[in-house]
C-alpha cells in the first residue's frame, strides 16, 4: 500500500467517527426535543461560532498569548532547572520525588492569588500557565539529560572529548524526545491553565471569561463556539510543536530512540 | 511400527508475498527417542522450521506430523514443552509459580501443583529455590526454570530454540551435560536448535545442517559417539572429525552462496 | 537501611526548610528593597509565614471552628467526589483500553478523541448542565473527575498491553493457551506499570477537576468553594486563601502518595523496570 493509502486507511475511521458523532448529536437534540438552553445543536454552534466572531476570536487570540508566554516562561525555567541539576546530580536525583509530588499540587488553586499579584488581566495567567508547564518540563528534561549511557560518554572520552564536547554530541541528542514530550505536555497546560485561570476571574477580553459568562448565561451555544476556538487554538499551539520536533530530530536521527 | 515422533512433509515457508522464502521442500524424519540438533548459518531457516514443528507459524506448504497427529493438534493438546533463548520467564511471579504456570492453566489443584513442581525443580536440581524471583537468579539457573517448566505435562517431544545461546562457555557446557541427563531420564525427543558445532554435536544423535536462503537440508550427520557422553566425550578423536565434518559442510554452503 | 531512612528525612527537612526560607527571604528582600517586577510585595501579597500557619488555628469566620478543621472537612469533601470520580474512570478507562487493544478498527477510530486534559475547561459548563439535571451536588464533580481520570487510564492500558513481549505471547500459544488467559496472565501484568503511571496523573487530575468542578455552582461544601471565597475576601484576609491552597496542595499530594504507596504494593518486580 502505498504511503498516502496507509495515511487515508490510518485515519478514516476517525474522521467517519467524527462525521457520525457530528451528524447523531444534531439528529438526538431534533429528535428528544432536548432545549437550546442544555444541548445545542452542532450547527447552531456553527452558527454562534460565526456570528460572535468579532467577539470570540479576538478573545482566542489574548488568551492564546497568555498560553504562549506562560509556555515560554515556564519551559524556560524548566529546561534552565533541569541543566543546573543535571550538572549537580546528587541534588537532582535527591530532589525528583520532589518535583514529581509537586506536580501533584492543584497548581490551578494558586490562581487567586496570581490575580492578587498581577491583577486579573494577562500577567497572572501567565504565571498560572508557568507554573503549570514547569514542573513537568523539569522532570522530563532532568530524565533525558540523565538517561545517556555511560558507554555513549565513554566513547566520546576516547576521543579525548571534553565536557562541553559530550554534552553538544550526546546529551543533547538523547534528552531531546524527552524534551518534545514535555513540550507536547506542556503546551496543552499552558492553554488549559490560561482559560481555567481566568475562571477564577478575568475581564471580557479573555476566552475563558467568555465561556464562564455565556454559560452563567445559559447561553450554551455561545459557550460552545468558544470552547471551539478554544480546541482549534490548542491544537493549533499542540501540532507547531509537534512540527518543531519533526523538524528538529530530523537533524538528529540517531537519537530517535527509546521514548518511554 | 512406531509412528515416527517428528514428521515432516515437505514443507516451505514463504513470508509476506513473494518475500523471501525461508524454507523450501524440507523432508526430515525423527525417531522417538533421538536427539536431534538443527543446525547452519543465520537465515537458513532453523528457528522457523521449529515453529512449524511446534505450530507456531503455519507452512505456505507441506505439513508437520508430530506422533502421528497434525502439528496443531498436538499443540492443542499440549504435546511438546518449549524452551527459548531467552528465558521468557515472568519477571512477577516466583521460580515455583513460573514453573507452575502450564498446570494452573491446565486447571490443576494446588497440592498437586505444588508436588510436581518440587519433582521438576528436583530434575532440574533447582531445590530450595522455589520462592526466588527470576532476576534473582543467574541466567544459567533461569533457564533451568524453563526447561522445568517445559517438562511439566512430560512430554514426548521437547523443542529447544538455542536456549544456552546467553550463557557463556562453561555455564554452556555444565547445561549440556545436564540436558543430556535430562533427557535419558524423560525418554523425549528433543528437537534443538543451536549455532554451535560442539554443542550440536556433542548433544546430538543426529545433526542436521541447513542451508541458507532458502532454507534447506543439506546434509543429516549420523554422530557415533557412544552415551551417556561426558566432558571426556568432547576430547575424543571421534568427536573432533564429526565437529569437522559439520563445519566443512557449513563452510561449503557459506561459499557456494558466496559464489553465486 | 537505617542510614538510608535517616538520609530521606534529612532531606525532607531541608526540603521544608529550603522553601519556608526562600520564601521569607524572597519576602523580605523585596519588602526591604521595595521592587515591583514581577509582582509588588506587601503583606497582601505574602502574608508572614507565621501569620499564614497561625491562620489555621483561629475560626475560619465568625461563630465557625477553627479554619484548619472547616478546612480539612471541606477537603474531604472534595476528596470523596474526587475519589468517586477516580474509581469510576478508572474502571471504564482500563475496559475501553481492553477494547482498543484487540479492536484495530475501534482503536483508528476513537483513539484521536480520548484527549484528557482539555475536559478541564469545559468542566464547569458540564457542572451546570448536569446540575440543573436534578442529580445530587456532588455528582456531576465526579463526572468530571471521572473524565480526567477516564482518558489516562485508557491510553495506558493500551500502551502496556501491547507492551507484552512477543517470546512471552509466542510460549502462551504454546500452551494453547486462550486469548482470556494470555491477557490475565501476562498482558496484564506487563500493563501494570503504565497502568500504575497513569493512575497517578489521574490522581492529581481528579483532585484538580473536583477543585474547578465545584467553581460555578453553589457548591459550598468542597475545597473549590474555599477557594472563591477567601478569594473574594482576600484583600481582607489573605492569610486564610493561602492556607487553603496550602490544604488543597496536600490533598493533591496525599492521592498521589497513596497511589505510589499501593503500585509499591502491587508491583513487585526487578528493580530496573520503570515505565
């Protein structure tokens, strides 16, 4: 079969799926008279997502911002933690329980307290979406860059090559799919914390805002259309890291390997 | 007549369509009792031919007849033990539930689990190490777990996939020695297979060597040498002209396919 | 043995202390040099320690018990739905990944849909609707950790099924064993490890989800509701807020501990298998 045979057969289910459960949902609501105000009909979501849009996209686009930047200050700090621990590694290796049960902490609760530090408007979400993305980019980070092997190192060593050497060669490459998962990870985070944050409080030109008010409204199909542009965004922000690594690894095929 | 323990008719393996052919026309015939070794170079086929004996794949042509049934008969009913190359134990369960595992599936009670595991784990003179997990163990004793385990319904055909190819040298030698004992005292017939000229012949009443792509038979050695075989065995002139024999007939196929 | 246990409360310790002193230090500094980037401190911002702690122990408002205990009983409210919510993910969670790993078709199909995380911003809207559906308070936050829960497990058990090592399958069917038994007797044990994974990301997640689930609803019982209020009254009372996240924090924290303390349990295998 050829390639594109395979792509088609891969995903065909899916999207007949999709089709099918798009097709149901609009059929069930007509057919059980379930009420605009509990269910709407996909198409009268494909309607509000229209008519709103002057309203919804531009509210997508600022809370996507707020995403984007938590992502970067959060993966930052990860990736900049995780290479100080790597260099001491007693204190990483002591400290990862750590790390791993403060990924367990209801980071989102801390959301309050953004706004009472940075206001309501962007900056405290994009503490939330930080603090949200940096602990598992720590963790995964701190995993691939001690998860080389030492004969890999051993090799370089006969080569008489230095620290900085092993770690441009080897390092690198093989934390790198640990990386990308993290990234993968975190920039559906970023975006969940962004809107989820802004539950917690906001003004109209957040995304989030606009779902929580159409939904106190009872206004579902507006709701809808926004978590639509919700989901497109996220996707969106998912696939261009998922880009950025195909594109990356291609430069480092050898370190395609075992991803947990 | 006895029916002979191992029959089989003309098989041929194929792979994939038009792929490549790993066995072609393989007519071999074995005696209860005897011990038979499979042996050549890499891709001649011998890992595939005993699965077919044991029907684990299926010919594209021909059958195996084993005791008179068809080879998934006898599957069915549980006629042949297997033993691998790698231990294939289960790392969560204990030497005594590993070797337990057949008769628990057969639906045996405990006590009498328990019972002909002492008598196997006796055999394989593994006492005392019931409750020991597999990694607990050296690889050598893992696999007299296996072959204990393969023991379990005493079968009348033993089938061993290079199952000493892990070990080093002396374990090697001190298994073979084992085995031999083994099977003088279970009365099976063992069908294995190896890459090893002095296992094969020091084992083996009789050694088939096989040639590569496509896989056939080239020549069946008859080996002379008297049992019970020692370690003195081994330091025999007999035994040196036999491994010669078999090893010059393996280098001519290396270089007939080298030629062509 | 006894040097290790000590070296791991060690490190607890200075762990604890670390941060209570990067706190009043950051605290202080700032305080003392008066800088606003990235955020301007001052007694709102970051009550004292001491403060925060004593916070605990004075009546979470007036003619109340002490914060401490309203809080715990709120948090265990909040744990009971979250728990509730696990259970049930977890079960259809492991049953849909049973199907996925012997459904090609089903697996093309609805794989590309079982995305957790991004229930999480639809769960307060999912809390309203089911709300208004007559069902007792509690349970639509339970659907939503229950959700959250779901999509992990699913994912995983599929991943570790299909993780069984071939040679182990090929001796099964040596067996002739049955599909039933080669999945009980070694699929199964060979998932528990990504099972295990999954459990404890679905372990905080439904805490997380019982904390937004209870957001928009008059839910006052559970530690969500905590969380609006003393977030209204913050400007008034910000030690109280912070002890509360300090509360849902170890809420979060004790699910996940119990969750590794049972896969110790559960799990016993050669040391190097980690998944």
């Amino acid at each position: 079969m050829t390639r594109a045979r395979r792509f088609v057969a891969e995903w065909a289910p899916a999207v007949l799926i999709l089709v099918l459960g798009l097709v149901g949902w609009e059929l069930a609501v007509k057919t059980f008279g379930i009420q605009k105000f509990l269910l709407p009909k996909p198409s009268e979501i494909a309607t509000a997502f229209w008519d709103e849009r002057s309203i919804l996209w531009p509210a997508g686009w600022y809370t996507f911002t707020e995403a984007f930047w938590g992502f970067v200050v959060g993966v930052f700090f990860g990736i900049a933690a995780a290479l100080v621990l790597a260099r001491f590694r007693p204190l990483g290796s002591a400290l990862m329980p750590y790390f791993v049960a403060a990924s367990a902490i209801p980071i989102i609760a801390f959301a309050p307290i953004g706004n009472a530090w940075f206001g309501i408007e962007k900056g405290s979400k994009i503490f939330i979406a930080a603090l949200l993305c940096f602990f598992p980019v720590l963790v995964n980070t701190l995993r691939g860059l001690t998860s080389v092997r030492p004969q890999q190192v051993e090799l370089m060593r006969s080569y008489a090559a230095g620290n900085a050497a092993v770690f441009r060669r080897v390092r690198i490459p093989t934390s790198l799919p640990y990386v990308f998962t993290a990234l993968k990870v975190a920039s559906v985070l970023a975006m969940i914390g962004a809107i989820v944050g802004e539950y917690f409080g906001g003004s109209q030109q957040q995304l989030g805002i606009q779902i929580k008010n159409s939904a106190a409204l009872f206004q579902f199909e507006t709701a809808w259309a926004a978590i639509l542009v919700a989901c497109i965004l996220g996707i969106a922000f998912y696939l261009a890291v998922a880009l950025a690594e195909i594109a990356t690894m291609r430069r480092y095929p050898s370190a395609e390997r075992a991803r947990r | 007549m006895t029916a002979a323990a191992v029959s089989i008719r003309n098989v041929t393996k194929t792979f994939g369509k038009g792929g490549t052919t790993a066995l072609k026309n393989i007519e071999l015939e074995f005696q209860p009792g005897e011990f038979i070794s499979l042996i050549g170079p890499s891709g001649c086929g011998k890992s595939t031919l005993l699965r077919v004996i044991g029907d684990l794949i299926e010919p594209t042509e021909g059958e195996a007849v084993i005791g008179g049934k068809t080879a998934h008969q006898a599957r069915l009913d549980r006629d042949y033990g297997m033993v691998f190359q790698e231990a294939t134990l289960m790392d969560w369960r204990t030497v005594e539930k590993n070797v337990s595992l057949p008769l628990e599936m057969m639906g045996w009670d405990r006590g009498a689990r328990r019972d002909r595991v002492r008598e196997l784990l006796e055999l394989v003179e593994l006492t005392g190490f019931e409750g020991h997990h597999p990694w607990q163990l050296s690889g050598g004793m893992q696999q007299r777990v296996a072959i204990a385990r393969a023991l379990t319904f005493n079968p009348s055909l033993i089938l061993m996939d290079e199952p000493f190819g892990a070990l080093d040298e002396m374990t090697r030698d001190r298994l073979n020695l084992e085995l031999l004992r083994i099977w003088e005292a279970t009365k099976a017939t063992v069908v294995f297979v190896t890459h090893s000229i002095a296992e094969a012949v020091f084992l083996s009443s009789r050694v088939v060597v096989m040639s590569a792509r496509p896989g056939r038979v080239q020549k069946i050695v008859d080996v002379d040498l008297a049992y019970p075989r020692t370690n003195d065995t081994r330091e025999e002139t007999r035994f040196f002209e036999l491994a010669t024999e078999v090893r010059e007939l393996l280098r001519e196929s290396h270089e007939a396919r080298e030629g062509a | 043995m006894a040097v290790n246990l000590l070296k791991r409360v060690g490190i607890f310790v200075a762990v604890l202390v670390g941060l209570c002193a990067f706190y009043m230090g950051y605290r202080q500094l700032y305080l003392s040099t008066g800088w606003t980037r990235p955020f301007k401190v001052d007694e709102y911002a970051m009550p004292r320690l001491q403060d925060i702690v004593s916070r605990l122990w004075e009546p979470a408002a007036t003619d109340q018990p002490v914060l401490v205990q309203v809080l715990v009983q709120k948090a265990l409210f909040t744990a009971r739905e979250a728990a509730a919510g696990f259970v049930i993910g977890a079960i259809v969670g492991i049953a849909i990944g049973i199907v996925f790993h012997f459904s090609n078709l089903m697996r093309r199909g609805f794989q590309p849909y079982v995305v957790g995380s991004p229930i999480l911003a639809i769960a307060p809207m999912v809390v309203i609707w089911l709300g208004g559906q007559g069902l007792p308070v509690w349970m639509p936050v339970a659907v939503i950790s229950a959700f959250l829960t779901f999509f992990p497990v699913a994912i995983n058990t599929l991943r570790g099924l299909d993780s069984a090592d071939p040679r182990k399958l090929e001796l099964m069917r040596s067996y002739a064993a049955s599909e039933w038994s080669t999945l009980w007797r070694v699929k199964f044990p060979c998932a528990l490890p990504y099972l295990f994974s999954a459990f404890k990301v679905a372990a905080t997640a439904s805490v997380v989800g019982a904390i937004i689930g209870e957001l928009p609803s008059s839910i006052q019982d559970g530690l969500g509701g905590a969380i609006l209020n003393f977030a209204q009254y913050y400007s008034l009372d910000p030690s109280a807020l912070w002890a509360t996240n300090i509360i849902a924090a170890a809420l979060g924290i004790l699910f996940f501990v119990i969750v590794a303390i049972v896969e110790r349990l559960v799990v016993r295998r050669a040391p190097e298998h980690v998944a």
